[in-house]
C-alpha cells in the first residue's frame, strides 16, 4: 500500500469529491417509496422496498467497489481512460470486457430513465396539486395517470439528452457538481422534517406504522454528518461553488415557495395537501 502513496494520498479533497460522486450516483433511491405508495398496500410494501434498497447497494455496490479497489490501483495509467469495472475486469482476465461494461451501462442508463420520468412526473402532479406549479400538471386520466406531468417530463428530458449531444462532458460535470449538494440538502430537510413531524404526531397520541431505528439519535447522526459535509465542501475551494450556488438556489426556491403559499387560499392549499 505504501508503494501507491498510502491512505488518501491526494488529500481529503478527493475523498470529498468521491463523496458528491456517491450522493450523484445514489439520488433517487427513495424511488422506491413513491412507487410502493401507489400500490395496494403501501404500508408493507414501503417497508419491503426498503429493505430491498439496502441489501441491493450492499451487494451491487460496495461489495463491487471492494473488488475494484482490490484489484486496480489508483494510480493505474488506463484507469481513467477505460473506468474502474472495466479495467478490473481486464486485470482478471475476463474476455469481452468493454462489451460487458457498455452494455451493463446501456440497461442502467435506460432503467434510470424509466424511473426518472417516473418520479418527475409524479413531483410535477405533486407541485401541480398544491399550486406550486401549473394547474394542467395535476390533471389525471381515467386510471389515474398524470399524463401531462408524464409528458412534461418526457419532453424535459430529451431536451436535455439533445442539449448534452452538443456539450456532453461540460453538461455532466455540471449536473454531477450541482446534484451532490442538492441531494445532501434535500436529505438534510427530509431528517429535520422527521424530527418535527415525528414531535407532531405524538402530541397528537397517532400511532406510527413505521419506527425508525435508534430514534432520534440516528436522525441527528445523519443532520451533523450532512452539516459537516456541506461545511468542508464550503472551505475546499473546487466544491465552495457548488454549495454557495446550492445554498443560492434554496433560498430562492423558499422565497418562491412563501410568496405562494400566501397567495393561495388556506383552505384551498389543505384540500391539496390532503
């Protein structure tokens, strides 16, 4: 190990930079819920998907990962031109490893656009429901469809598939640096919400279906563990962009979202609400 430089040896700064990888690769999964709310039982099947969730990243991703970094150096020449699975798979001698890879990621890449327009579709129906977005979003089929925010999300997402043909590597590091802020934001309001709302209902005496392990220590864990990366991408000066930029963006969105808040009837946003 000393011979390729040690543990972390282009500094913490790597490490974070992999980190905002992580949380890119990793937006979405509560995906998951969203579907599972839609079927016939939400409640069982939430707990289920889950838990799926959790062994599945436990066995496609980290078990991969310690293969890869237990076979490819860090430093290997061909690493960056080839990728990491490819390049692991050569080392090992299995044939055919660029077909294997390109094709590994064709059906990831078309399984994430499947889920994407789904959850799209149903945040734009969401937004649409409560007036934070235009009325025709929240209209429905006879099934129940939201076929406009379908189409809506459809359309957004081959403009920006076009839009990458033309700059393809500045349109991902871009969507790559601004996403992993915004998903360490997003899951910071999604464990302070937690916090209050689980306050809420036990003033209220409402049973919970689901309890959360090691409630709320754990909560908390995870609210200091996001603040402490925001705080180090804050001070390291290749990521102080994305979160200013994040941070920017957030105010703005909570500005938008009072000023319509007030607009719209009380009575009005709790029937959307509920």
């Amino acid at each position: 190990m000393e011979e390729h430089g040690g543990f972390a040896p282009n500094g913490l700064s790597a490490v974070v930079g992999a980190f905002i990888t992580i949380m890119f690769s990793f937006i979405g999964t509560e995906a998951v819920t969203i579907a599972a709310a839609e079927s016939d039982n939400p409640a069982q099947n939430i707990a289920k998907a889950t838990r799926s969730v959790i062994w599945r990243i436990g066995v496609f991703y980290l078990l991969s990962i310690f293969v890869v970094i237990s076979v490819v150096p860090w430093n290997d020449p061909q690493l960056a031109s080839v990728g990491s699975y490819q390049r692991a798979l050569e080392l090992m001698n299995i044939p055919h490893a660029k077909f294997l890879v390109d094709a590994v990621v064709l059906i990831a890449v078309a399984s994430c656009m499947n889920s994407s327009i789904y959850i799209a579709s149903r945040m734009l129906y969401s937004l649409g429901r409560r007036g934070d977005a235009p009325k025709a979003l929240k209209v429905t089929s006879g099934e129940g469809v939201p076929r406009t925010a379908v189409i809506a999300s459809t359309v957004l997402g081959a403009g920006i598939t076009l839009f990458s043909y033309f700059m393809p590597a500045g349109l991902f590091q871009f969507l790559l640096a601004s996403s992993g802020a915004i998903a360490l934001l997003v899951y910071l309001a999604i464990a302070i919400s937690q916090l209050r709302m689980r306050r809420l209902l036990r003033q209220q005496n409402v049973e919970l279906t689901f309890r959360m392990w090691l409630f709320p220590w754990l909560t908390w864990l995870v609210i200091v563990f996001i603040c402490a990366a925001l705080a180090v991408m804050m001070v390291t000066p290749e990521h102080r962009s994305e979160v200013s930029s994040t941070l920017g963006l957030a105010l703005i969105i909570s500005f938008i979202g009072l000023v319509t808040s007030r607009q719209q009837p009380q009575g009005e946003r709790a029937a959307s609400l509920g």
